[in-house]
C-alpha cells in the first residue's frame, strides 16, 4: 500500500506546462528538441539526465531481477525443491514479462517512460522482499512469477531513449542505455554470491543469509524509483502532456490510422519478435543456466561459477552499444538496408557461437568463447532496437513493447528446451538446439520490406528516405521553428514539405499584390536596406548577412556563397496544416 501510494503522490505532483519549462539545452537538438548528441559525462535535464535514470533503473532491474539464479543451488537445499522446480522457476521468473511489456508499450505512448518504469521498481520491490520469506516451491513459483513483472523495465528505457534523441543517433542511444541496463544481469552473478557470502562472513546462518541479500536490490528499487518521479522528464519538453510531437502524423508524414491493430497486422513486428528472441531470450535463459551448467559441467564452487558466468553479462558495457552503433554506422551509407544487414549477421554469429560453446569441455576455452558469445548476443540486442523505431513512429511504445515481450517468449521456449535435456543431464545438448535455432532465424531478416526498403537489392530501395525523415539534424531546426522547413542545398529555403519560399511568394504576390512589398523577381538578392529591418517569423536572415548589417547599415546588399533569399514579412497562414 505505501509503495503504491508513492507512485500515486510523486506522479500526481504538478510539473511546470510547457511555457514555463524551457531547459537550457546544453547540447544540438533537432527541430523535436531531441538530442543530436549523447554526452555520457553529462547528468544535466532533460536528455541526459532521462538517459541515465533509464539506464540506472534499467540495471538494478536486472540486478534484482536475477539475484536468486546465481544461489539457487543454496536455495535448492534450504527449502528442499528439486531440479525440476528450479526449472520450471526459472520459466515463470521469465514468462510473466511477456504480458507486462505488452501492456507497458500502450502505457508509455500514453503517459510517457518515466512513470511506468517508476511504478514497475516500486511495485515489484514487494515480491521481491517477499521472495526472502519463502518456505516451499509454491512460494519460490509465486514470488519469482511476480517478480519476472519488473523485466517490462525494458521497454520504457527504451521508449525514453526514443524520446530524447533524435534518429540519426537513436540505435546508439537505445543500445547504450539498454546495454548497461543489461549490465545487471551480469553483475548479479557476483554481487548475488558475495553479498550472501558477505552475511555469512558476519554471522548469520545459510539460510537467514541468503535471505537478507534479497533486500539489498528491493531497497535500491524503491529508492530509485522516488527519485525517478521527483527529478526526471518524461519529455524534452519536461511533462509527457507537453511533448512536441503530437500522434496525428508519424515523423515520415504518414497519417494516423488503424491503431494497435496497424502493429499487429505488420508482418516487420513479428520477424523482429522471433529476432529478439533469439538474442535477448538468449540471454535471458543464459543468466538462468549459465551458473548452474558451470557447476556441473566444470564442478565448480558457487562463486566461482558466478564470478565466470558474469563475464557473459559484463561484456553489456560496450558490446550491446557496438551493435547499436554499427547499426547507425551503417545507416549513414547504406541506410536502413544496413541496419538490416548489421542485425542479421550479428543474430547468426550469435547461434553460432552458442553451437561451438556447446562443444566446449576446457574451462579456459569456454570462458573465451562464452565472451565472444557474449559480444554477438548484446551486439544483436542493439542491432535489433537500431531498427525498432523507424518500424512505426505513432505507436513506437506498442512496437518496442511487443518486440521486448518476444525476448522473454524466446527465453520461456528455451527455457523449456533446457528443463527437457537438463533433467537428463544434457544441458550442452540444448544450448546446441537453441544455437542452431537462432542461426537459422537470421534468415528471416532478408524477408524484411520496410517502408519501401528491402534487405535483397532489387527487392526494394534502401530506405534513404526514412532514415531522413527521422534524422533530422540540428540546422533544421532554427529554420523550422521560424516557420521555414529547413535549408535546402545552395542555400535555398525550403518549406516543410520541401515546396520553395519563393514559389509560395509568387502564388501570393498573384493573388493579392497589395500584401507583398515587392514582385518576386527580386527575390534572389538581398535588398539594399533603407531602415532597419523588422524581425519577424518570416525573416530569415543569415548570421553572415546580419553580422555585416550590424557593421554597415546602410551599404549595399551583401551576399555570401549560395545565399538565402531574402523573404519579407508576410501575414501568418496555413498551408498544409503547417502555419506560416
């Protein structure tokens, strides 16, 4: 009750509206005020300081999340369960996510990132100090069942990434905040083992002390979320309500139509579904298994197989960002037909990878290959999610939502693949079955037709025009926010919807000559100024050219290569639905 009424309190708290909350941008935004950079040294509102709550809240998720996996042997013999119930534990922990993701989507495209992702650490911090209070494989199903909520985290750090910078960076973005995030899972492996090993040192029992360190991540949830609510932006305008784009056009123009319905029916969403469980459900089936297969493969302490499987997390710091990277890297050449590409090979080097550990009996030889693993597994996480956002920019929430659901759909499939050889003791033998599975699902990527754009030449174009249309770059943005659509190549003015200034000015000087202070024919010089000029949402100025009015008033027209033209002051109208 308290943990809900803080949510309810804290997020109810009036935020200033748009008008009053005007950041100090420390950075290039677009005309979106997204981010054109990402500053990692930077904790300054709004980008920054949403990418790190993203990414911190994102972490002890996972810190939390998977804190019994790497005592679940200690567990096992305190509360007498069997092999076949931490399995199937290990099911439930990974299975409720699916649902939670599917139903957080819609709730960030309503209410912004920043309150689910509150409201999941705190809510699900419960569970979790109840988890510390199990005596049976009932109570270890329910706990473990309710906890799994807190990994639909995933999709608002996602949705919050989005929403801060713009698309020419966002797959770096995304794959940063979501890589680190992922960094819990490894980080876990140890911290799980040392803090229980710490309560011991201090005195307690077995039992009691694998118990109090499940309430080290449950208090950090319940902090960070607080702190979440009070100091963080749904937006870069600040309040979720006053967000500049507003879902009646997507940024490619596209208008609003079909809904959640629209998602469901393109076919993109469900390759991508099956993608990500082959990366992300891998690694969600991995930080299950991975401890307990080193045990008993390699017969190994339980520290020590922790501290080895949490190489497999660690490798989150930059590995996920590199596929994120690579993504937007091969964009600038290949646009989205390189995201496609970029995603495919890394989902195949993933399977791969895992064919090979499978086969692996030299502890020193599995622990390199499991970080090369590691590397592809991450890097196709980032890959994936470099591709997510340009899939549907009206409902990005639902898409991102029901691709992170098919992570944890592919972890509950391996996790049963694992239960059916594992009892046996064959657990080399599935992780060969899930290899082959992910290896052959990159395949799928070449099926891909996205907005016109293909993975096969000649199949469709590149997607040249998309990645455009969603990386906009920070010189756009003056000149949008003046009522102008950006600048066009030689220095030309361009609307919005790339029809010419001058071409409007004409069909106006037309209609009614009386508006306008001169015919368009002088359009295409700067004229020789009388008086000094009136400043207005049509003027259009270049710095050069009012660096040398303010030196000489009154001289002759001045000009720099490829000027703009100079365009005079004109009553305010509509064209398009775009006032100008």
């Amino acid at each position: 009750v308290s943990c809900v009424w803080s949510v309810y309190f804290f997020s109810s708290s009036k935020m200033p509206a748009c008008a009053k909350c005007k950041f100090d941008y420390d950075m290039p935004v677009d005309a979106y005020n997204k981010a054109c950079e990402i500053r990692t040294c930077s904790f300054k509102r709004p980008h920054m300081r949403a990418f790190w709550f993203a990414t911190i809240g994102f972490f002890m998720a996972f810190v939390g999340w998977f804190a019994m996996a790497p005592i679940m042997k200690t567990i096992k013999a305190e509360i007498g369960v069997t092999k076949s119930q931490v399995y199937n534990s290990n099911i439930l922990a990974v299975s409720a996510t699916i649902l939670a993701r599917i139903i957080v989507g819609p709730a960030c495209d309503k209410f912004g990132a920043r309150r689910p992702m509150a409201a999941l650490l705190i809510v699900c911090s419960a569970p979790l100090i109840g988890a510390a209070f199990i005596q049976d494989e009932v109570g270890l199903y329910i706990t473990r069942t309710l906890i799994g909520f807190v990994g639909a985290t995933f999709v608002p750090c996602q949705f919050w990434t989005t929403s801060m910078f713009t698309g020419s960076i966002v797959g770096q973005a995304n794959a940063m905040a979501g890589g680190w995030g992922n960094l819990g899972g490894g980080v876990t492996q140890a911290t799980s083992p040392g803090f229980f090993e710490m309560f011991k040192a201090m005195g307690m029992s077995t039992d009691l002390a694998w118990r109090a360190s499940l309430f080290i991540p449950a208090v950090v949830w319940i902090i960070i979320g607080l702190l979440m609510l009070k100091f963080a932006d749904d937006c870069p305008e600040g309040h979720w309500r006053n967000r500049k784009i507003k879902p009646q056009t997507d940024a490619m123009g596209n208008q609003q139509g079909g809904g959640p319905k629209r998602v469901l029916l393109n076919y993109v969403v469900w390759i991508l579904v099956i993608i990500y469980a082959c990366c992300f459900g891998v690694e969600l089936y991995v930080n299950n298994t991975m401890s307990s297969y080193l045990q008993d493969q390699f017969n190994l302490e339980q520290t020590t197989a922790g501290l080895i499987a949490a190489c497999f997390g660690l490798m989150n710091l930059f590995a996920r960002a590199i596929g994120g990277w690579m993504s937007d890297k091969a964009a600038t050449r290949h646009y989205l037909r390189g995201r496609f590409w970029v995603c495919m090979v890394c989902v195949a080097g993933c399977g791969g990878m895992l064919i090979i550990y499978s086969f692996i009996r030299v502890l020193w030889l599995a622990i390199v290959v499991l970080i090369i693993f590691s590397c592809f597994v991450q890097a196709s996480e980032g890959a994936t999610y470099g591709i997510v956002p340009f899939v549907d920019t009206q409902y990005t929430g639902i898409v991102s939502g029901l691709v992170g659901a098919g992570g944890n759909l592919g972890a509950v499939c391996w996790g049963f693949v694992h239960k059916a050889f594992g009892e046996n003791d064959r657990e080399d033998t599935a992780y060969l079955i899930v290899g082959c599975t992910c290896a052959g699902a990159a395949a799928l990527m070449l099926l891909i037709r996205l907005h016109g754009a293909s993975t096969i030449p000649f199949f469709g174009n590149n997607g040249e025009q998309v990645e455009k249309a969603l990386s906009q770059s920070a010189a756009q943005k003056h000149a949008e926010d003046m009522g102008m659509g950006g600048v066009g190549t030689g220095g030309e003015m361009m609307m919005q919807d790339d029809y010419p200034v001058i071409d409007l000015y004409e069909a106006g000087y037309a209609a009614s000559p009386a508006m306008y202070e001169m015919p368009p024919q002088v359009l295409g010089t700067y004229p020789t100024p009388t008086t000094t000029p009136q400043y207005s949402p049509m003027n259009a100025f270049q710095p050069a050219y009012t660096a040398a009015y303010t030196a000489a008033p009154y001289s002759v027209a001045y000009t720099e290569p490829a000027p703009a033209p100079y365009v005079p002051y004109v009553a305010p109208y509509t064209v398009g639905g775009v006032m100008y």
